[in-house]
C-alpha cells in the first residue's frame, strides 16, 4: 500500500503517462536518493519505539496498567501496524528531543505544540486535537471574562511552555499590554501561584486543568481564551512515509470515533463508573446481588477473604455488571486486567464465577506482598488501594507517609498522602511517576461503606473491618517494604 502511495506521489498531473513517466523515473533516479522506508523497518524490527514524559496527559501507570492519551493513541497505531509498542517515558521535553534527532524513537507523543526546536529533532504531523486554553483565577476574588483583564493582572505560566507561545501571540495581536511571570519549569505549578495569590490568573491546558483542579481546591475557571494550541506527534527525520502513516491514522481515527473515545476516556474527569449513594446501592443489592451471592462465597471459601468485602469490591468495580468492559480493556465483573487475568490463570474474564474468583485472590496476593508486620485493618485498606494503584504506586505512597513523619504501616497516615502522586513537584521524584491517588482514596472510602452496609445487612460473629465511621489510630512506623 505504501509502495503504490510513493508512486502515486511523483506523478504529476496531466502529463502523458506513457512517454512522460519513464523519463521523469529516470531523472529522478539520477537526482534523487531513494526516500528512507521507515515503516518496513518498523516492522521488521517488529516494535514500534514511542519517548513520551510521565504524565496524566500523556503516560502513566495508573489503575489497570499503563494509562494516559498518548499511550492509548501509540498503542491503537501499533496495533494498526502489527507491531509491538515499546514506550519510554524521559524526563522533559529536551531529553524527549535528544532521543528523537537521535533515532532512538520512531515517534515523540506528549501532546506536543510544534515548534523551532521540535522543528530540529523531527518533523510535525499534522495536530490531532486543538487544545483549549483556560483562565484560571482564586476563588473569592473577582473572575476573569475577557483578554483585557489580563491585561492589568499578574499573570503566571509555565517558562517555555504552549500557553507562554499561545500568550506571545495573544501580545502581538490583540493585547499588546498583556504581561507575565514565567515560572521555571523544575519549579511549581503556575496554578499554586494561583492557590497561593502570588498571582492573579494563569493560564494552563484545559485537559491539564482536568487533572490538577482537585490539588487545588481554592482555584476556579475563569474563561478560555479565542486562542488555542495544536497537538501532534513528532515523527523523526528522514522518515516521510511513517509521516504519512501518522497522518492517515489521525484521519482513520477521527473519522471511526476511536480519537474522541480515547480523548473522552483520558480525561482527569472522567470516571469508570459513578459514585452511588447508599441508598442506590441497597437497590442493587435487592435487584443484582443474588445473582452473583453464590460466586462471592465460594471465591471466600477459596481465597480467605470475606465474601461481603469482595462483593464491595466488585460493585464499585463493575456495579455487579459480569459484562463490563472499559474504554482501557479491563473487564469482567472484577474489572480484571489481561495481564493480571494471565497471572491468576482466569481463562475468560466476563465469566462472572472466574472473575470473582480472580479479584479475590488477587486482593488475598495484595495483602500477602505488605510486610508481614502490618496489622488489620490496615493490611487490608491498603491492599485495597494497591488493587486500584498497583502495589509499586502504594509503595510510594508509604515512603511520603513516613517522609511527612507519618506511619507508613496505617492507612489513615497513607491516606493524608497519597493524592500527591498526582502532583508533579512529588510524582516527579517517585520510583514509579504518576497516579491518580485520589482516585485510590476514594475507591478504598467506597469500599469500606458497601461493606459497611453488607454488613450491617447480614452480621457475622467477627466482622474483618470496623465500620467506615470508626476512626484509626496513628503512630509512628517502619520505613515501607520492610
């Protein structure tokens, strides 16, 4: 197909194929080397090789695996190829770039802005998605509705970034007075400046904003501004049919819906599954629970955990829906991943009795890998959490514990923290990155009161977890891992 598409390309229209062609084919022989095949290198090497940075916009491991826009978008392009994906998260945009001019990646992806040194390390596909720009200001304090208020305002972005090139281009054309405080980009967020009141506004992504708004409670949305910025893949140099590839994929996807499906799923806002009320809850369990009662008992039976808890468990995971399915390709009533289904030996996740059999011996190996000191219910609490985040990201979690003078073994001290692995100035310096510990904190809450009410529901003679209203002592413990 690309061989044909080459060819197409170098004839000009309008002229007689059969005595113009043979001509042109050898003059452009003779004045032309031939042009590089990227793509069948791709393929013979079998992998296709993406650098990106760490990330909520981009790559993260998150709640089931590997998460985020650009790994979802470099994954459906390797698939379209019939390769494997090999992505490697770097520090920064610069490293991206030494990585890419280099020939070490096919491809940079971390919604990227084109610009002079993009330019340099590779060449620009065409943008995939037109990025918002937001006005945000400090709640309390009079909310921005126009460019002229930024005009007047302390304004902070981040040094060298696409909002600092999108407010450069608002300057030269439509307000010249506009003004700003360029933060280093090792340094805080523009949107702590913010919080702070170091600064009226800032100017941030709207899909960033969608990820940090809950760090930053006392921060509200102001306006978008008329300007917005591109966002593309960089393709390395010498590689204009992988350009072309990229380009016919972005068209591919946009045009089947896959792009907006992606796009919607990754973002900060997005959930899995909606939050119920109790009383919703107690309705499913009259209307669904039944169906699946038998499963959860014998998985406790087998696995040592109690039934209820895993019941808890699969109801916010799944809602007690055997078929769920998420945009990320985890499935089943437990929510299993694919590579944790493997480990379990679960041959078909949507089979409702394997599935809660997989959750709960997954959970039961959670609690296992915790340090043998841990008592309950603290084992518990954070095994569940490590069922959300993965047990590398609740590792990290503990050592911020025990860094704020926390005890890493309870889980209300591991609770204070362990949002803060979505913030960058902590994530950043974390063995593992990036994860959404809020979303953590919040499955661990729910949890505990579905089981709270299961419960309550149906005694037994030594429940395993105290209530959610009890509150959990907190002391000083041993370092993480230990």
């Amino acid at each position: 197909m690309h061989r044909d598409q080459r060819t197409r390309a170098v004839v000009a229209p309008g002229i007689a194929l059969t005595v113009a062609l043979p001509l042109l084919t050898i003059l452009a022989g003779c004045n032309k080397a031939p042009e590089p095949k990227a793509l069948e290198e791709i393929q013979t090497r079998g992998e296709l090789r993406v650098v990106t940075v760490n990330s909520p916009t981009s790559y993260y491991l998150g709640t089931h695996g590997a998460e985020g826009l650009e790994f979802g978008l470099a994954r459906a392009y390797a698939r379209k190829l019939g390769v494997t994906l090999v992505i490697t998260p770097v520090a920064n945009a610069a490293a991206m770039q030494v990585e890419l001019a280099a020939g070490n990646a096919d491809i940079a992806a971390a919604q990227l802005s084109a610009d002079e040194a993009w330019l340099k390390a590779g060449n620009a596909a065409k943008p995939y998605e037109q990025v918002e720009q937001l006005v945000v200001y400090r709640r309390g304090e009079t909310r921005p509705r126009g460019t002229i208020q930024l005009e007047s305002a302390r304004l902070a972005v981040r040094a060298g970034s696409p909002q600092e090139r999108v407010l450069q281009k608002l300057k030269s054309t439509v307000a010249p007075n506009i003004e700003w405080v360029g933060t280093a980009p090792s340094s805080a967020d523009p949107l702590e400046d913010v919080e702070s009141g170091q600064a009226n506004y800032a100017i941030v992504d709207t899909r960033e904003y969608s990820f940090a708004k809950h760090l930053y409670p006392n921060v509200a949305e102001g306006f978008t501004l008329p300007a917005t910025r591109p966002a593309q893949w960089i393709v390395r140099n010498q590689a204009p049919d992988l350009l072309r590839s990229v380009n016919d994929f972005f068209d591919e996807i946009a045009h089947s819906g896959l792009l907006a499906t992606l796009s919607e799923s990754a973002s900060g806002d997005a959930r899995r599954f909606e939050y119920l009320e109790s009383r919703e809850f107690q309705a499913h369990i009259a209307i669904r629970l039944g169906a699946f009662r038998q499963f959860f008992e014998d998985a406790s039976t087998r696995s040592g955990v109690d039934w209820r808890l895993i019941a808890a468990i699969g109801y916010q995971e799944s809602h007690w829906d055997a078929k769920a399915t998420s945009p990320t390709g985890v499935r089943g009533l437990m929510m299993l991943t694919e590579e944790t289904a493997d480990r379990l030996q679960i041959k078909d996740r949507l089979d409702a009795r394997e599935s809660v059999l997989g959750g709960a011996r997954y959970l039961a190996l959670l609690k296992e890998s915790l340090p043998p000191r841990l008592s309950e219910p603290d084992r518990t609490y954070l095994a569940l959490a490590a069922y959300n985040i993965g047990i590398g990201h609740l590792e990290d979690a503990r050592i911020l514990a025990q860094k704020a003078n926390l005890n890493p073994d309870k889980w209300q001290d591991v609770r204070q923290v362990i949002s803060r692995l979505a913030e960058p100035d902590s994530f950043q310096s974390l063995k593992h990155g990036y994860a959404r510990g809020g979303e953590a904190m919040q499955l661990v809450d729910n949890i505990r009161n579905y089981y709270d009410i299961l419960t309550r529901m149906e005694p037994r003679d030594a429940p395993m977890l105290p209530t959610a209203a009890e509150p959990q002592a907190s002391s000083k413990g041993s370092a993480p891992g230990k």
